[in-house]
C-alpha cells in the first residue's frame, strides 16, 4: 500500500507583497491567500517537521531588539525548513552601543547577502522605518504595542482549522488590549474575515473607543462568556505599563481569569487560546490551559505553517520586483 503522495505547494501568482508589517493593510483576500499557503506547506512538511527548499540559496536574518520565545525561534525553523540560511541578530554584544543606528545596523546586515529580515522592536513603526530604507524583504515580528501580524494570522489559522470557518463567529481577545499588539492583529484580521470581536477587560485595559474599530467592548467577563465561540486570553503586559491598572494580580484573576467555573457556563465546543508567554493562574488557569478545548501548543506549530509562508511570498514578491 502506498501513501498518499504531498502535493507540492503552488506559489499564489497574485502575490505581490514584499514586506508584511502589519494586518490592517491585508485585505481579506490577502489574509486567505496566507492560510492557504500556509496550509499547504504544513502539509506539504508533514506538520511543519520536514524539509522543503523553496528557499534554497536565500538568507533571512532575524533583528530581535525585544526578547522572544515563540516568534524568533519558530522564524528560524520556518527559515530552515524552506532551506533558507539564517543569521540571528542580538542587540546586546553589538555596535549598537557604539552609536550605529537601527537603519545603519539593519543596511550593514542587508549587504552581508540577507534576502528578508524579521524584526522585534519596542518602538511602533521600526518595520516600516526599514521597509523604507532596505530593499530586502522586510517582515514584522512586533512593534511594540501596535502590529504583531504572524500572531494574529497564526491566531486566526488555528481558528479555521479547529472551527472550519471565521465568519459569523463570535471571538472575544480577554485582558490588556491596550498594551496589546496581538489584539490589534486579530481585530483586524478577523472583522476583515467576517467575525464578531468582543474585547473585554477592566476598564483601565479596554476603554470604550476600542467601539471605533467596530469591536463590541465587555468589562464582565461572566456576561460574555456563555456567548463566546473562541475566547484568546492576552497576558497583562506590566513591562509597558506605568502605572498598575487593578489593584492586585489576585483580584484581575477572579474577574478576567479563565477558570473551570467559567468554562463551566461556556458553549460547549468554546475554543482556549492564548498567544503566550501565559501567566498561569492569572489569565488562564492551569487546567483550562492544558484542557482539552485549549489549542495553545497548536497556535505554536502553526505559528512555524504561516512564518513558512510569510517568508515565502515575500521572497517570491522580492524576487518578482514588488
Ligand atoms: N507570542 C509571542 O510573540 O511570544 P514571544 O514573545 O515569545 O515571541
């Protein structure tokens, strides 16, 4: 008996894309086109384990000037598993300290042969700033608290794939919206993709002009859940606060933390996700966190399907002149 044969995948020929920095420019069209491809080359590298070498003979770089677990690690594997070469750049320990800027750093690393560099920075704009002055591909991995757009694709991946659609669901992104770049990306994936958001946390967290984008603003997470198809709990970002909005982490768990109470009066299928780092006992409670309705370590390999993609179409539209 022989196996299925893995088709081989096809690159979208309307792709014309060089940098991704952030979802709000994606159409809907777009924002498809990237699970798709993603899709096909988590199939086509048997679950994101195997080897492929679309990427043969390009660099990518990774310019992490914020740490990272996930994302940096799962853009090298990606890089490498399309059989890419790929150079990690850390801030500390280089030339930065001597008064170089991020432009100059980032020209020095683009004329070492690098194809597509993929950055982390605290400063809302630094991919763009580069997208301007280097003709390699560039690729956002976060800037600060306004895009993290392979987090947001990775979010709503993990979604079709567990739900079968994204239209006429009901998302809610639960805890610090406003410090969170992965809010931002799924709110504007998913509104683009047809679903109801709801964004939900105390009010020094989500204050009412998030109404603006279209999404539904929640203060009681206990009047919103038994409505919630997907629920993805945001970790409180206390390194980009100056001031605690709630008087103790104790007390912002039993108002905004998931827990088997709360799961209890649930939809029966209600999808758990959490981007990470999770803060277990805060935002989430360890059994709902290791449950069996949470997809949190699936979020992570399909973290690597649509960084695999990403950084295929881009090199396609770098090599095709976009
Ligand atoms: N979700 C996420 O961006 O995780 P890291 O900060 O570990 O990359």
């Amino acid at each position: 008996m022989t196996s299925e044969p893995v088709l081989s995948p096809r690159y979208p020929g309307n792709w014309t894309r060089r940098h991704l920095l952030d979802v709000e420019s994606l159409s809907a069209d777009e924002i498809t086109t990237i699970l798709d491809t993603a899709e096909s080359l988590k199939q086509a590298t048997d679950g994101c384990r195997k080897k492929l070498a679309l990427l043969a003979g390009k660099t990518c770089a990774n310019l992490f000037f914020e740490n990272s677990t996930r994302t940096r690690t799962s853009f090298s594997l990606a890089a490498r598993r399309l059989g890419a070469d790929t150079l990690d750049f850390s801030s500390s320990g280089s030339s930065l300290s001597k008064g170089e800027t991020f432009v100059d750093t980032a020209k020095n690393i683009e004329a070492m042969g690098v194809d597509i560099v993929v950055t982390r920075h605290r400063t809302p704009g630094t991919p763009h700033l580069l997208a301007q002055n280097i003709s390699c591909a560039v690729v956002n991995a976060g800037d600060g608290a306004h895009s993290h757009p392979t987090q947001g694709l990775l979010d709503i991946l993990t979604i079709r794939q567990k739900r079968g659609r994204i239209e006429g669901l009901t998302v809610a992104l639960v805890g610090d919206i406003t410090h969170s770049r992965t809010a931002r990306s799924n709110i504007w994936g998913l509104q683009k993709l047809g679903a109801h958001v709801i964004v939900c946390g105390p009010s020094t967290l989500v204050s009412r002009r998030w109404e603006e984008l279209g999404v539904e603003v929640a203060h009681n997470l206990d009047d919103i859940v038994p409505r919630c198809d997907v629920m993805n709990l945001l970790r409180i970002q206390f390194e980009r606060q100056s001031t605690r909005p709630f008087p103790s982490v104790r007390e912002y768990a039993l108002l905004y933390g998931m827990n088997r109470q709360r799961m209890a009066r649930a939809k029966d299928d209600i999808l758990i996700l959490a981007p990470g780092p999770i803060n277990r006992g805060v935002e989430i409670t360890p059994d709902v966190a290791d449950g069996p309705h949470s997809a949190i370590l699936e979020q992570v390999t399909n973290g690597v399907a649509v960084r695999m993609a990403v950084l295929w179409l881009a090199a396609g539209a770098r090599d095709a002149g976009s």
